[in-house]
C-alpha cells in the first residue's frame, strides 16, 4: 500500500518524524556506530539546513524530530554543490 500524500502548507515550516530500523538481525549499533551516526545528524543538519528537535538512538533504530528551514536561493545552491563534492569524495 502505499504511503499518504504529505501535506504541505505553503510559506510554513513542516516537521519531520523520521523513523529508520536496522534490517540485519544480530548486528546492533554499538557505541561507537552511534556517536558515529550523532555526529553524522549533526553534520548534515548543517549541510542541509535542518533544525533538529530531538533524536533517540536506540540498538536496532533510531527516531529523528526535525524541521526543514524555509528555502532560499542560497541554501539551494549550497546543499547542490556540497552534495556534488561528497558525492565526488566518496567515489573516488
């Protein structure tokens, strides 16, 4: 079945509830994947101008409370070319 249409208010900052769960059984998140994936939230939340209301790293998954900032011209084009440098380090 597939998910319902997200409602949008134009001119208003909409939030996020972001869910995500392991799929491999017996491979839990140990301490150092966590403040792995803390500072990996952080990081980006910056890249893709996001505040971050709260978070929950648990084992297994972790759930995320943001709010994406309202758009501008620049964010846009920052957050094309951060994403073309990452994506042309991680290749390489």
């Amino acid at each position: 079945m597939p998910r319902s249409a997200r409602i949008v208010i134009p001119d208003e900052p909409a939030m996020y509830y972001i869910m995500s769960k392991r799929a491999l059984d017996g491979f839990p998140l140990g301490d150092m994947e966590k403040d792995f994936l803390v500072d990996l939230i952080r990081r980006l939340s910056r890249i893709y101008f996001v505040e971050i209301f709260g978070f929950c790293i648990m084992s297994n998954h972790f759930h995320l409370l943001l709010r994406m900032l309202r758009k501008n011209p620049f964010r846009t084009r920052m957050s094309k070319s951060t994403t073309r440098t990452y994506t042309a380090r991680t290749r390489s």
